[in-house]
C-alpha cells in the first residue's frame, strides 16, 4: 500500500504479443521487472521529447537573419537613446551622491 506522501497512477496499454516479449526480454537483460523498465522507458522517452520541444528551432533563413542583426544590428530607436541618456544621468547622480 503506498504511503500518504507517494501518489500514484494507474497507466494501461494494449500491446501486441511480440512486442509485450521484445519488452520482457529487455527487462530481464537487464535485470528489472517489466513494470521498471517499461516505466524508466516511458520516463526517458517523456523527457527526451519535452527537452526537444524546448529547443529553439530557426529556419535557414531565420538563422541567417539573426545572424546578420548581431553582426550589424539596427541603429537604437530614439526611445532607447533617451532612455540610455536618462541612465547615464541617473548613474552619474548615484555616484556623485557617493562621494
């Protein structure tokens, strides 16, 4: 019976008489039950896919635009100038006040 702290979930599949063999000759080689290699399979495959949904996937095209904006960004809106001018100020207040 698992305890209050350790909940658990019922998982159940289908699977064709060959492949339930393929998968308890695999178990066995490695010394587990099938329940612990079928999960452990399950967990490895799970993250692999969630760690490739996560990656950052450009076309050609995409990647050679990134590319050429970090190579030769664009000139700083006006926006963002006065707002550096603003920071410079502000930094410059800060350390006056400093000493």
């Amino acid at each position: 019976m698992p305890s209050a702290t350790t909940a658990s979930a019922r998982l159940e599949a289908r699977i064709s008489t060959d492949l339930h063999g393929l998968l308890k000759r695999a178990a066995e080689l490695q010394g587990r039950t099938m329940t612990d290699f079928v999960v452990a399979a399950v967990q490895d495959a799970a993250q692999r896919a969630i760690e490739q949904a996560q990656v950052l996937r450009l076309s050609r095209a995409d990647q050679e635009c990134f590319a050429q904006a970090l190579l030769e960004p664009p000139a700083a809106a006006p926006a963002l100038k006065r707002a550096l001018a603003r920071r410079r100020t502000l930094l410059r207040d800060v350390s006056g006040e400093a000493q």
